[in-house]
C-alpha cells in the first residue's frame, strides 16, 4: 500500500516528537460554575495521590503533581514512548470572586476535584423594594387647552 506524502503533516509530527519533554504536556482540565462554587475537574492519570500538591499564593493557585514510570529503571528497548513521565504543574488566576478559604480538592481515579466556592459578596442577591403606605401620587395637572400646562413626563 503506498503511503502519501504530506509534507506538513510529517513537519508537525517531526516537531511534536522533537519537542515533546515531560513538562510539555498539560494537565487537560474542565472548569466551569455550578451554581455557588466553581468546579475544575485535572485530569491526572497514573499520578501518585502523595505527589499530589495544591497551594494559593497571591490569588494564584498551582496545581504539581509527579509521575514515574514503571520501568524508568530497567533496560528495555523502547518501541513507541508517548506516556511522558516527570513533574506537571498547572496554574490558575483566581479573581476577587472566590473565598480563597474555602477550596477543596479531592483525588479519585485519575481526576483531581477543585471546588471553589464563590464569595459572599460575589453572589448575586434580590434587593427588596420599600415603598411608604399611605403616599399620594405626585399631582397631575389636565389641560384642554394646548398652549397652557402639560402632564410632566408625558408627550402629545
């Protein structure tokens, strides 16, 4: 069978395979807000949960985790490797909007959980409209005439 020849494809793959260390690859992850908190979902697969480290320095929060291989140490020849191994880090700006306090995080197979709850003073809250009983309507003067008075607020 014979094989085409794309010279650009062949390029992108000649230079994905050079380029590739173990700290090119992220951590693929989903965030999105379910209700009062923000969930980031890490996918971490073959992480070790002990190598497992989040921290929050001035509104940025990293996430690092490690990954070893199984035979790192033995002699082996390698037929195709494209499982990386070594240190991952990812990192996220977190605004105003969250209570820094309250994150969670929890590991289950495979995939770190950060929930991240919204700020007291960043959730939306229904404001109550007081009116006085008793208060009469401001006055409101007729004319026939359409030279004299009009209605405030009113054309025609």
């Amino acid at each position: 069978m014979a094989t085409r020849f794309d010279p650009i494809r062949d390029l992108d793959r000649f230079f994905s395979e050079v380029t590739r260390t173990p700290n090119a690859t992220t951590l693929p992850m989903d965030l999105y807000r379910d209700g009062e908190v923000f969930i980031s979902r890490i996918d971490m697969p073959g992480v070790d949960p002990s190598s497992i480290d989040v921290d929050v320095e001035d509104r940025t929060l990293t996430v690092r985790a490690r990954r070893e291989s199984e035979v790192a140490d033995k002699d082996v020849k390698w037929l195709t490797r494209e499982r990386t191994n070594g240190t991952y880090a990812r990192q996220l700006t977190l605004g105003n909007r969250v209570a820094l306090d309250g994150i969670r995080a929890d590991y289950s197979d495979g995939v770190l959980t950060l929930t991240i709850p919204v700020a007291e003073e960043a959730r939306p809250r229904k404001i109550s409209v007081s009116h006085a009983a008793g208060q009469t309507s401001p006055e409101v003067v007729e004319s026939s005439s359409s030279d004299g008075p009009r209605s405030p607020g009113l054309d025609g």
